[in-house]
C-alpha cells in the first residue's frame, strides 16, 4: 500500500514561525465549548461539537493562510451540512482526549468527495494526506470507501486538525472518532447491511432478466435496466463502486454522481411509461415523460462538460419532479381501474418515503443516523421487490385475459364451425348447379378455342401464300427463263447428235475392199459438219442445258423450303439455309435493282420451327424491298444488307436497307395487326403482326432501328437451344 502521508518541514521565515507557533498553542486559546471532548473507548463517538467552519470563495487560500485566520464560524449541526458550492471549504477540528487511549481514529462519513485534504501537526511536523475521487483509490492507508485518518493524542491533550474540502455535490460530514478496533467493527457491520441490500438487488435483477428472457415482456427488459441503474446509484453513494468497480478511474468516480441519477430518471421514466400503459391510458401523460427524459439529458451534457454544481441543482430539481410526476400518473391510471397501477404506486410511494428521510437528514431536519441514512436504500429494495410482485400480477392478469380471450374464442369457433356448415351444405348445393354451366361453358370455350386456333394458323397460312401471290409473276418468270434456255439448247443439240450419228454410221460401213475410199469419204463429211466446232457446240449447249435445269432445282427448293408446312414439328435448322431458299425466291424483285449484300458469320443450327422463320424473313425482306423501291428520285443505289453472328446462347440476325424509313408514329403501331403502310391491295397489315408471334414463340426478341429517310435495321435474336 502506498503510504499517503507526506510532510515537511517549516521554512525558517518569519511568518511561517508565527503561522507554526499559533498553530500549537492554539488549543490552549480556544473556548471550550468549541472542544470536542473523547471521553468512551468503548464505542464510537460522533463529533458533534468543536467544528469551525470557513468557506474560501477564491480557492487560493493555504493552510498557512487558514491558521492565522480569526473568522472561523462555528458549525451548530451535529452533522455539517456545507451545501452545494465551488468554493473550497476548511473546517477546523479541535478534540481533547480525556482517554487513556492516545491512538485513535478519525472517519468523514462521507464517500463521494471529490478533494478532501486533512492537516495536522505532530512531533514538530506537519502532515499532509490528500485523498478523494480525483485519487487513485489503491492510494489510500485503508481499504474502506470514506476517509479515515490516524490521530495520536494523549491523555488530556487537546489537538486541532483542518479539514480542505472540494466537491461538485452536495456535502453531508458526518465526522465520528474511535479506536481502531471499534471503527473496524462498525465497516464490518456497514458492509453486512450493505451486503444484504445489494444481495436483494442481485436476486431481484436475476429473477427479472429470467422472467424477461421467458416471456419476452418489455416491461421486464426497462425494470431490469432500473434495477441496475438503482442498485448501482446506491452502491456509488455509499462508495462501494470506486473501490470495486473503477478504484484508477477518478473520471468515473467524479461523473458516476451525475451519471447514475440521470440514468435512474430515465429508467424509471421508461417502465413508467411501459409497464402502466401511459400511452393507451393518457397520450398528455405519456408526453410529459419526454420532458423528464429531456432535462435528464441536459444534466448529462452539464456534467460531461464540467459544469457540475449546475448538474447537481438540476437533477435535484428533477428528481422532485420525476417522483411526484410519476406518482400521479399512477394513482390516476390507478382510478382507471388498472390495477397494477395501484402496486405501482405503492411501491413508487415506498420508495419516495425512503428519498424523502433521506433528504430531511440532509437538511438537517432529521438526525443523522443509521435509519436515517439506509431509510433510502431500504426504501429502494422494498419498492424492488413490491415492482417485482406487481409485474408478476400483471403476468397474471394477462395470463387471465389470454385465457378468457381463448374461450372466447373457442366459442366463436364453434358457432363459426356450425355456420360454416350450414353454409357448405347450401354451398354445396350452388356448387352442383354452377359446375353444370361451367361444364357447359367450358366446353364451348374449349371449342371457340379450338376454332380460334384454326383461324390463327389459317390466317398465318394465308398471309404466307399471300406472300408467294405476289411473287408469282416473279418466280414464274424466273423459272421460264431458264426453262426456255433449255428448250432453246434442245434443237441445235438435236441436229449436232444427228451429225454425229450419221458420222457414226459412215464408220460402220467402212470394209476392207472400200477402205480408203470410204475414209476418204469420212474425212469428207468430217469437213462438212466441223467436227471439231460440233464438239464444242455439243459442250456448250450441255452446260446451258445444265445451268438452266440447275436454277430451276434451285427455285423449286426455295418454294419447298419456303411453304413447307411442318410448324408444329421442332428441329434443328441452319438459319443460313433459310435465309437463301427465301432470298432465291425473292431474287425477281432484287436483282438488277438492288444490291444484296451478305455477311453470313458461322452460326451453329439452332431448334425452331423452320417454316415459321422462313415467313419471318419473308416478311421481312419484302417491306425491306418495298422500302427501297419507294424512296423514289434516289442518287443512292438500294442496298439490302444480311449479317448473322451468334455466341455461346444466341444467334443474330441483322436486315438493314436504306429505303424510306420509319417516322416514329409508323415504328409504334409496326407490330399492330392491320396496320400497313401500303396501298390498298398491297398488304395484309399482319406480316409484322405474325413476325413478332413467330418470334415470341421462340423466346426471342426483336429490336428496330429506324430513320425516316434514312433506312431501317431489324435486329432478331434467337436462343439456340429452345425452352418451351
């Protein structure tokens, strides 16, 4: 343990000599009814007489200053009362021992001291020990939260001690004396009364927290967090927590006095609020609250900030406030009928009797005694334990409310069950009777349906061959052409074989006895039909024979691919295949007038429905080309444009022409059915239409990009492998 007591000696100068000389002889100078006389070993005696009071408003003054002065005022309560102020304060002590006993004790009574400095002079000496709150606790001679100093004074001796005191609360000094054994004694006993108040604040926190944790009340969670906050306020004002809790904080030890009765407040404001129901009962009532808590936070702010006799006047101020607002507000939902209300307030009412002993004792009205003292304490661990009880009935109620709630309902049920079953059996009745007509309607739904989609794929079919209607003529024209090439190639390819019969022929006739003769005669005809050139000719009119039934194949493939009708069957498809069956048939319209530009990528074969697409791109391909031959007195050759990609998901196809384009009116109606652009008799108005189904259908999508004047790109993307 650190030793506290520290010492010097006294200059050699003249006021100090004179301040050191009136310091020793002044015993013998004071009147004696201002001399405490210790008179029993036996017991502890509390200092009620011999004190002198002083109060330094500077807080400049030093011990050398306060022994010479003369203005002491002597202190007529048996227990100081300095009150709350900034200043410093001296009290001068002055005790004669008529004992045989010279080593005594003396005990300020009095923990939560923030500067408490003692003086005395002994053996030529004067000494020194400062302790408080603003010192480590592990300083202390003592292991006890109040003040306790060794004094030495022989048989009919009188000493003076001084007393420097400085704090932001409140002082009450009870000072008492006695010999070590007693003033031991009396800690133990404290200790024990102390010990039994915070073993029920224990016992009470624990029982609450569990009831909390099981039935998951908030009640329970606010009175927990105040019993905490009580408990902890009381084991602070007797000086338990600076030597248990934070004994090398002085920060805690000084602010702890603000803190924790702020704290309180506002605990005991929250479960007011949450356990009497002030909010169901009383809206003007649960607002006040919201000012106590309000003001609390103020003496927070005041106290973190230093300014802490203003902290401690508003939470007395506030204490005040908060027990009688509390008070009244449960007594008037009490008369409302709510009955844990009326252990609320006599558990609340306990409690304030208990605060009210406690600060009559500060003013000096009622004597400073054990009762006195712990009637707070005490007050707090009844009104614990009867908060506890009240809870507890109001568990109960609840607990009955649940129960009568639950018959109640259990009777609902049953006249609910007893409705609901009459109503099945009328319900029942009415179901037999609308199933027929839904059965009924259901049936002609099924076929309206079925003629529906008779009608679409009619409808889709008719647009199709409306499509290769159009293009009769054109195809029609693009088989003769090469038919007539064939035909053409026929005649001369006839007479050439015929040559080459009869040249055959004039072999054949060829004998021994007329061999030369007859060669010669070959030779001859070999002249006449040019052998050589009848070969050639023969070449050529193969090849054109070739050609033309080879473009025919390829028109006749076109319109195979293009018409087929096998929809409804899935497959996997090469979509290059099909844009060049539908490009093959369209090539009247294109060719010569239009430059057709392909950017074929290498796309896997995709599962679609063939036919659908290939209407797609037909449909798509005429307005293309229609565009095109629209935009009339044009220096800029048409040009239709084909690109497909793909990557790991989806294959790409682009059709881009520089036709006329679309206004932004003609883009949001081009999907519409019936809408065209076109003269009458030009066009269904449902290509579109049909095109962005076709393409829903397949899970694909189709994006359109248009200027009017400028051309149009229709981007289509399609899944490579189909989900249905």
């Amino acid at each position: 343990m650190i030793d506290p007591f520290r010492y010097f000696h006294c200059t050699m100068n003249k006021k100090t000599l004179i301040n050191v000389l009136a310091f020793l002889f002044l015993p013998f100078l004071i009147n004696a009814e201002n001399i405490f006389l210790y008179t029993d070993p036996s017991s502890i005696m509390k200092i009620d007489k011999g004190i002198m009071y002083f109060q330094d408003e500077t807080n400049l003054l030093t011990i050398n200053d306060i022994v010479s002065r003369k203005d002491f005022i002597a202190v007529n309560q048996k227990v100081p009362n300095l009150g709350v102020t900034s200043s410093a304060q001296w009290l001068k002590i002055t005790i004669k021992n008529t004992t045989d006993v010279p080593k005594l004790l003396l005990k300020v009574d009095f923990p939560i001291i923030d500067e408490i400095e003692f003086y005395s002079f002994e053996d030529g000496k004067m000494r020194i020990e400062k302790m408080g709150e603003y010192k480590d606790f592990s300083e202390r001679r003592y292991n006890d939260p109040n003040y306790i100093y060794d004094i030495t004074i022989k048989n009919n001796q009188t000493q003076t001690y001084y007393l420097k005191i400085k704090s932001g609360e409140q002082i009450m000094l009870p000072i008492t004396i006695g010999t070590p054994q007693k003033i031991f004694e009396s800690i133990s006993t404290k200790d024990a009364i102390f010990g039994i108040y915070f073993g029920i604040i224990i016992v009470m926190f624990l029982y609450n927290l569990f009831l909390y944790f099981t039935v998951q009340d908030k009640s329970y969670l606010f009175y927990v967090i105040y019993i905490m906050c009580v408990g902890l306020t009381q084991t602070f004002l007797h000086g338990y927590t600076f030597k248990y809790l934070w004994p090398n904080s002085s920060w805690l030890a000084i602010h702890t006095m603000y803190l924790l009765p702020s704290f309180v407040g506002i605990a005991i404001a929250e479960f007011a609020k949450v356990f009497l129901q002030v909010k169901e009962h009383s809206k003007i009532l649960y607002k006040g609250f919201y000012i106590i808590n309000f003001i609390y936070i103020i003496c927070i702010i005041l106290a973190v900030t230093g300014n802490y006799n203003q902290s401690q006047q508003v939470i007395h101020i506030n204490a005040m406030l908060v027990s009688l607002y509390t008070l009244f507000v449960g007594f008037i939902i009490a008369r409302k009928g709510y009955r844990p209300a009326i252990f609320f307030s006599i558990a609340w009412f306990t409690f304030l009797i208990g605060v009210c002993l406690f600060i009559l004792k500060d003013l000096g009205v009622l004597p400073y005694n054990n009762f006195t003292v712990y009637a707070m304490p005490a007050g707090s661990a009844i009104e614990v334990v009867l908060l506890s009880l009240a809870l507890a009935d109001r568990i109960n109620i609840l607990k009955k409310e649940k129960e009568e709630s639950q018959a109640q309902a259990l009777r609902a049920l049953k006249e609910n069950e007893l409705i609901i079953t009459n109503q099945n059996i009328v319900l029942e009745r009415n179901v037999k009777k609308r199933t027929k007509q839904l059965q009924k309607t259901n049936n002609d739904l099924s076929s309206a349906l079925l003629e529906l989609k008779q009608a679409q794929s009619q409808l889709v079919n008719s647009e199709k061959m409306a499509s290769l209607g159009q293009l009769t003529a054109g195809i029609a024209h693009e088989i003769n052409n090469p038919i007539n090439f064939v035909v053409s190639n026929v005649k001369p390819l006839k007479r050439d074989i015929e040559d080459i019969y009869e040249l055959v022929n004039k072999y054949e006739t060829i004998e021994v006895q007329n061999i030369e003769s007859k060669i010669s005669e070959i030779n001859t005809f070999r002249n006449e039909i040019d052998y050589n050139y009848l070969k050639e000719e023969i070449g050529y009119l193969l090849k054109g024979i070739e050609d033309g039934a080879g473009r025919t194949a390829d028109i006749v493939k076109g319109l195979r691919v293009f018409s087929r009708l096998d929809e409804t069957d899935l497959k996997r498809t090469n979509i290059t295949e099909g844009l060049n069956s539908t490009l093959t048939l369209l090539n009247p319209e294109i060719s010569g007038s239009i430059e057709l530009v392909k950017n074929f990528g290498n796309i896997p074969e995709i599962e679609c429905f063939p036919g659908k697409l290939n209407q797609v791109f037909m449909n798509i391909f005429n307005n293309a080309i229609y565009a095109i031959k629209a935009k009339k007195d044009s220096q800029e050759k048409g040009q239709l444009t084909i690109s497909t990609s793909a990557d790991n998901l989806n294959v790409y196809i682009s059709i881009k022409d520089n036709g006329i384009g679309m206004t932004d009116a003609v883009k949001a109606k081009i999907f519409e059915p019936f809408f065209t652009t076109k003269a009458v008799g030009k066009g269904t108005g449902l290509g579109m239409s049909i095109t962005f189904s076709i393409i829903r259908d397949h899970n694909g999508s189709i994006e359109l990009n248009t200027e009017a004047g400028v051309g149009t790109e229709f981007i289509i993307v399609l899944p490579i492998t189909y989900k249905n």
